[in-house]
C-alpha cells in the first residue's frame, strides 16, 4: 500500500474512534452547562482556524494578500449587519476586486 492510502486508512480509523467515545461516554446523559457551552464554541473556532489558515499561508508561509483584505472587511460587515450572506458576499467582491487590480 502506498503511504497516503495508510495515512487516510489511519485518519479514518482515528475519526471513527473519537467520534464514537463521545455517545460511549455521556450514554443517554444530558451533558453539563460546561461541557454544552464548550461543544457549541467548537464549530465556530475550527472554521476560525480554517480561515486564518487559508487566508494568511501560501507556499508554506505566512503571506497576506488580497484575502486577508476580504476577511477584514467581511469581519467589519458581520460586526456590524450579523447577515451571513452579507459577510460573505463582501468577502468575495472584496478579494475578487483586489486580485483583479493586482
């Protein structure tokens, strides 16, 4: 088997497993306020990740570009509007316009 093949095989197996502890664990429990408050902030802070990921790397280093423009002002739309469409429709006109003049 080649090397990639196993590192999925073992992504795969790794996922299956974390994703199984959980029901495992909490049985037909509810899950405490803590724990609640926790799992709801995941989402967000992975796609946060995602983004600044994305947005600040090319070539394996650390670049700030058109994007990073686009995230800003997309920021400043969903401080102010908190419309997702808006958000990201301004991202997209942003870092489209900026790559065009550059």
């Amino acid at each position: 088997m080649s090397t990639p093949v196993i590192v999925i095989a073992a992504l795969t197996a790794t996922t299956l497993a974390i994703k199984a502890i959980g029901p495992i664990t909490v049985g037909g429990r509810e899950l405490p306020g803590w724990a609640r408050d926790i799992v709801l902030l995941l989402g967000p802070a992975l796609l946060a990740a995602l983004v600044v990921t994305q947005t600040f790397t090319a070539d394996e280093r650390l670049t700030v570009g058109p994007e990073a423009a686009g995230v800003g002002v997309s920021g400043v739309v969903m401080w102010r509007t908190r419309s997702v469409v808006a958000t990201v429709v301004t991202a997209a006109v942003v870092t489209a316009g900026l790559r065009a003049l550059g």
